[in-house]
C-alpha cells in the first residue's frame, strides 16, 4: 500500500537540490521516464516496455503493493530533473530473521539513478529519512521493488548488455553508494556458458545414471495446466529458498500475478519438474532472453513493435536462453541426488534450446555468493561469472 504520509511529505532541500514526493499516474509517469532516460545514456542498457515498468509502480495494479509500503522521490535542480529513488518497506521481510537478510528494522531503497554524487548523496539521505521516520534502523538496496525484481546494483559485467529481469547500472554509482556511507551486504552472481558444447564426462555419467533411476522422471511443464504446474513450482521455490538470504515468500495475489505475467514466454520444452517417486521435488524455469527483441523494437509496442514482439514469443530462434530460478526441496538440498536432479534439468533443457531454438548462450542467476551448492554446479559444467550485483547496507538509526 501507500503509506498513509506519504503524500504528506514535504519536499526536502540539500543545497541546490530539491527532492519532491511523487504523487499519482502523472508523477508515475515522470518517474519511469526519467528511469529510461538514465537507461539510454548507457550503452548497453536495453530499453524495457514503458507500460512494464508503470505497472510496477502502480499500486493497484503490482501485488507487492499489498504487503508493502512504497514512497518515490524525484531530485530537482531548477526545473530540470536529475534523480530518482524508492524507499519502502516490505512487511513480510520484517517478518524474517535478521541474520537472513531482512528481518525486524529493515527498509530498503531501490530505482537509483543520479546525475552526480551530490544528487546521489541527497536521494539516499532522504531515502534514509523516510524509514527512520517509518521506525526502520537500517537500509538494505538498491532493491527495485521487491527482492524478485530487480535486487542488487551492478558492479561488473557493464561491457555487455543485461538479459531480461536483471538491471543495469552504470559503474560510478557503486563510488557514490559507498561514499554515503555504504558497505556491501551480499553479492549475486549470474554465469554464462556455451550451450552447444557437451558436460565434462563426469557430469554425464551423472546425467546418465539419473536417467537409468526408475524413482526419478523429470519432465516439462504443462501449458495446458499452467497454473498447477505453476503452484507446484512456486510451492518448491518457497521451500527450497525459506532459507536463503534475503528470502521472502510469494503471496497467493503474487503467484496469480506471475501467472498471468509469465505464461506468455513459456515454452514447455524449457522449464522442467523433476518428481522422485511421483512427488515433485525441484523445478528449473528457462526463458528466452527477451532483451533481444526489446532492443529490436526500443522497448515500444507501437507502431509496429507488437508485431515482431509476438512473432519472436512463438519462435524466439537464436535467442540466449536464461535461467532465473530452480529449486530443490529442503530436505534433498546438500544431498547427491539434488545435485544429479539439477545436471539432469540443465541438460534436457540445453538439448532443447539448441535443438529447437538454434540457441547457443545460457545464463544461470542469480545465485547468491554463498550458496555453495549451486555455485559448484555453476562450476562443474564450466559456466563461467559475467555480472555481478551488489546489495548494500548501512545503520540509519539516531540521526
């Protein structure tokens, strides 16, 4: 939801600058263009679909909004906007412990973008400001807006473009972050690999085995049963991350919403569910990097961008294939045969992207820089690191 003050707060100067709330569909509107602004000043940005990027903003339209608290600021010098910053709080995060992440006290700052240190310094301060006057002690950002958006600033890989769902950011405002006092939380890791070539023979030999194990069947989702399979998915991804840093769970609303969102760039020979003796019990999801159409068209539908938009959804040929999240059941995790789950997911779904999309680049990620198990399998099929983001954090009690 809207905070209840939100409206109520007053625009805060810091030297020539001013920072001014943004209120209703017009202020929504300045707040996303000036986003692409900033975008199209980097080179390898890619413009996303300006209606996407409203409706993640917009409270009656994004779930998030339900168990949150949002407040977006935009900096001024003059009449000329020069920034822009969320603060917001999610309360299922402060539901969480501490030492996971988020927990009681944590508010968060995402949508950084600033035109020099001293825009930066000020959007951050009064990020800050707002959640201490909300009774948050600490910030944790740039997460934008929910830690399954777009969490984390980019600190390497800006020689390349992003693939879909992963932000970019222009490598000075790490500079500027930690000059305001800043430090680093955790890391997230996203690697590429070369999807033509084979594993190494260790890893076949335990692709193969798996294949030869009556109790385990891995199959692909079902188009035609979306929303189960999706509940079955995100049933697993709840489990299997209830652990890891940052976690917060997904909501009924958020997985009707992801639903709707997804299906279109579903392929069923892409996304798989592995079952051991007929339960599910680990999921893998692949989609078709839609960065690549999105730079075609310029992020714009019209006038003829929704055109090529949907011939590139039913046969995305070449494209690079990414994958955003897999997850295995708690109580397989560390175990030998979640790993043999995951090398057999990865492998049918290369077999398809380079079967029947001609693709030949993957991605994995993000995969946070402790997670020791999905990083060795990052490893053993000799992936390699291309981007990494960093979530950063500092005290804002007592001031």
């Amino acid at each position: 939801m809207i905070d209840p003050s939100y409206r109520k707060v007053r625009a805060v100067t810091a030297g020539e600058i001013v920072i001014r709330p943004v209120s209703g569909k017009a202020g929504r509107a300045e707040f996303v263009d000036l986003g692409r602004a900033f975008a199209r000043a980097e080179p390898h940005s890619v413009p996303q679909l300006r209606s996407e990027q409203l409706e993640l903003i917009d409270p009656d339209r994004n779930p998030f909004f339900g168990h949150a608290r949002v407040a977006l600021f935009i900096a001024y010098r003059g009449e000329t906007a020069v920034g822009r910053i969320s603060a917001h709080i999610d309360e299922l995060a402060l539901e969480l412990p501490r030492e996971q992440g988020m927990g009681p006290g944590t508010g968060l700052f995402g949508y950084f973008d600033a035109k020099d240190e001293q825009v930066a310094h000020a959007l951050l301060a009064q990020a800050e400001a707002w959640n201490r006057a909300q009774g948050m002690d600490r910030l944790l950002g740039p997460i934008s807006l929910s830690i399954w958006e777009e969490p984390g600033l980019l600190v390497k890989g800006q020689d390349h473009s992003p693939t879909m769902l992963m932000g970019h950011h222009p490598a000075h405002y790490r500079e500027w972050i930690e000059t305001a006092g800043y430090s680093a939380a955790k890391s997230l890791l996203t690697y590429e690999l070369d999807i033509t070539q084979e594993f190494p023979p260790l890893i076949r030999r335990i692709i193969q085995s798996g294949e030869r194990n009556a109790r385990i069947s891995v199959r692909p989702v079902d188009k035609t049963n979306w929303d189960a399979d999706l509940a079955i998915v995100l049933a697993i991804l709840n489990n299997a991350w209830s652990d890891n840093w940052g976690f917060v769970p997904f909501t009924d609303r958020e997985i009707a919403y992801a639903a709707k969102k997804m299906k279109p760039i579903v392929h069923e020979e892409l996304n798989m569910i592995a079952e051991v003796d007929g339960e599910p019990v680990a999921f893998m999801l692949t989609f078709p990097d839609m960065n690549a159409v999105l730079k075609r068209i310029g992020g714009r539908l019209l006038p003829f961008g929704w055109l090529k938009m949907l011939r590139w959804l039913k046969k995305p040929t070449g494209a690079d294939m990414r994958v955003p999240l897999m997850g295995v059941r708690r109580e397989l995790q560390n175990s030998r045969m979640a790993s043999q789950l995951a090398f057999m997911m990865i492998e049918r779904i290369r077999r398809s992207a380079t079967e029947n999309f001609g693709s030949v680049r993957g991605e994995i990620g993000w995969i946070l820089d402790d997670n020791k198990g999905m990083l060795a399998i990052a490893d053993a099929i000799d992936s390699r690191i291309n981007r990494e983001y960093v979530v950063f954090e500092k005290a804002i009690a007592g001031r």
